[in-house]
C-alpha cells in the first residue's frame, strides 16, 4: 500500500530564517506530488504541483520553491521566511488517472514563524 | 477564478441525527467531486468521491452530486460525537488531472 512521509510535524522559526520541508511516497511510481497550505481560518491553497522528477509548476508566486529531486520526493523550501509563511503545510500526492485520482495527505507540517 | 463554496458552520447537530452538508462549485467543466474530513489540527482524510449525477452511498455516508445546479452534497446519517470535524469539499476545476480546489469547509458539531 502506498504510503507519504512529510517531516517535520512541528517547526518554530524566526523571520528571515532558511525553510527545507522534505516529503517523500513509498509504494507507488510516478506520482503527482502537491504542497498546499492552510492558514489560520482559511481553506486549502495550492503552492506548487510536480508531475514527473525535475518538473514544478508554481500557483501562487511567493518568496517559496519547490523542487523534485527523485521520482518519490518533493521538497518545499524557502532562503528567507517571512511572518505570512506561517500555516499547515500538506504534501499530497495523486496517480495520473484521467480525473478520477483523489489526493492523499500527508501528516502536515505546522510551521510558525515567530 | 474557479470556486468551490461551502457554508463555514459552525452546523450543530444532535446525535443520532442526520446531518447535511453542502457544496457549489463555479466550473462547469468539473467533472470529480471530493469530500474530506478534517479533525482539528489533523490533515484530511478522504471519505467520499463522486463522478456521476445521483447518489452514491457508502456506509453511514452518501454523497449527491448535480452537475446541473453545480452542487454537490453530503449527508451523514446516524451521526456519532466522532464525526465532529471540518468537512472540506473538493472540486477537479477545468478537467485538468493535478488541480483540486478546495472549499473552506464546514465544521460540523455533533452533540451527545
């Protein structure tokens, strides 16, 4: 079965600091991979979707980037947080399916810049 | 701006009741639906989907969709304490494979 790992659960980081959120799917090939983020009150916003190792589109242009390095892995990282970063982050991943392939999610990471 | 509208709630409901909840959705190329359940500080969890026009039940759980009026629902029969979360509908916006859009939900309370 297929399996997402996304560390850490929890981080606490000043403004201004460095951000690597790793995620990683077990069990499957080829997956779409997803970061979205929830903050405070509002719904879910997608920040960047890959479709294959090397390929990241980006939906919302912010100080973050993301980056797929092997076919299983999806990285969101930042050289500079700022105070708005702060919220749920959620790795998920889909198959290629036609457009019946829900997403699955990983644990979340809850960031706080302080 | 493809949108997906939910009534935020909070929706009270006593146990053992049923409980409806409800989504539109602004594009009408859609053509799959999604309902999550989100406990607090918890990710979401997948319950439901649906493709087709009518009803589609699984368990306590049955999920309406139609695509005419663009709205699609979920109901709850027997409702337990447990199902106390925020239910998040999820809309595939433009027929594209890789873009969900996501309603902000509505937190349903389900009371002893």
């Amino acid at each position: 079965s297929q399996t997402i790992h996304q560390w850490p659960a929890t981080l606490v980081q000043p403004v201004g600091s460095p951000l690597s959120l790793e995620c990683t799917v077990e069990g499957t090939s080829n997956p779409n991979l997803y970061w979205y983020r929830q903050a405070a009150g509002r719904g879910l916003q997608l920040l960047f979707y890959s479709v294959g190792i090397g390929q990241i589109s980006s939906e919302v242009p912010q100080n973050l980037s993301a980056s797929r390095p092997q076919d299983r892995q999806f990285i969101l990282s930042s050289k500079k947080l700022l105070l708005s970063d702060s919220g749920f982050y959620l790795c998920a991943w889909n198959l290629l399916q036609g457009n019946n392939s829900p997403l699955h999610f990983g644990n979340g990471t809850r960031l706080t810049v302080t | 701006q493809k949108e997906v509208e939910q009534n935020s709630g909070p929706l009270s409901v006593p146990e053992g009741a049923i409980a409806s909840l409800n989504c539109t959705y602004s594009d009408r190329g859609s053509q799959s639906f999604f309902w999550y359940r989100q406990y607090s500080g918890k990710s979401p969890e997948l319950i439901m989907s649906i493709y087709s026009n009518g009803d589609k039940e699984d368990g306590r759980f049955t999920a309406q969709l139609n695509k005419a009026s663009q709205y699609v629902s979920l109901l709850i029969r027997d409702s337990q304490p447990s199902d106390s979360a925020t239910y998040l509908c999820a809309v595939n916006s433009g027929g594209s494979n890789y873009k969900l859009t996501f309603g902000k939900g509505t937190l349903l309370t389900v009371n002893p």
